[in-house]
C-alpha cells in the first residue's frame, strides 16, 4: 500500500466520521435512546456498513488484501481519534441526547470500529497464510 492510499484512507476517514457525527449530533437519540432493539439493530448495521465501505474503498484504490488491516487502521483512526474530543465533551456537543446516552454511543462506535478492523486484519491474515502455503 503507498503513502498516498494512506493518506486518502485517512482523508476519507475523517470526512466519513464527521459526516457520521454530524448525523448522530441531529439525530442521535433516535438512534441510541428510542429502544434496546433500535439500537442493537443500528449497532450491527453500521458494523456491516462500515467494513462493507471499507473494503470497498480499498477495492477501488486497488489496494491488496495482505494490506488491508493498515488501510482499516488508516480509515479508523481519525474517527476514533475525534470520538475521543466527542466523548469527553458528550452533553455540550451531542445536545439532542442524553449525557447517559454517552456509554451507549461509546460502545456503538466501538463495535463498528473493530467490525471494519476485525475483517480486514482476517482477510488480511487469510491472505497471508495463503502465500504462506502457496510458497
């Protein structure tokens, strides 16, 4: 993977988290405060999203899939990063929730982030095995 694809992963990273916060700022609650199930169905649909995204922008930048847990790392990162400054600021930047909510949406964003992590450093393992065997 080049420097270049990094950088655009990381560019595409944090268009992509403030895209998302901006939508969870206007309508967080409805997301992680209307129902157990509202949410959980969220959870795992925004885990699917962002790998299926993921994976997909690496496709498209021709990225090899040995390579493909840096460029998750590498579209990650800057929305973990800002979730950090979200976080400890929840109630004045989050206003349409509640400061509870801020453990719900914690955990929210950190399942989506080891969904998008998770499968691409096991595609990139299993391509890595498989020139292990091929060699």
């Amino acid at each position: 993977m080049s420097r270049k694809d990094g950088i655009i992963l990381f560019s595409l990273g944090l268009i992509i988290w403030a895209i998302g916060t901006l939508v969870y700022r206007i309508a967080g609650s409805y997301f992680f405060e209307s129902s157990t199930l509202g949410y959980w169905i969220n959870v795992i649909v925004t885990g699917i999203l962002y790998s299926v995204i993921g994976i997909g922008l690496m496709k498209w930048r021709r990225i090899k899939s040995e390579y493909w847990l840096y460029g998750a790392v590498c579209l990650a990162l800057p929305g973990m990063l800002g979730e950090v400054l979200v976080l400890s600021t929840f109630s004045e930047l989050m206003v349409n929730m509640q400061p509870e909510t801020a453990g719900r949406y914690g955990a929210f964003l950190f399942g989506g982030y080891s969904c998008l992590i998770g499968y691409a450093g096991f595609m990139s393992m299993k391509e890595a095995s498989q020139d292990f065997v091929n060699s």
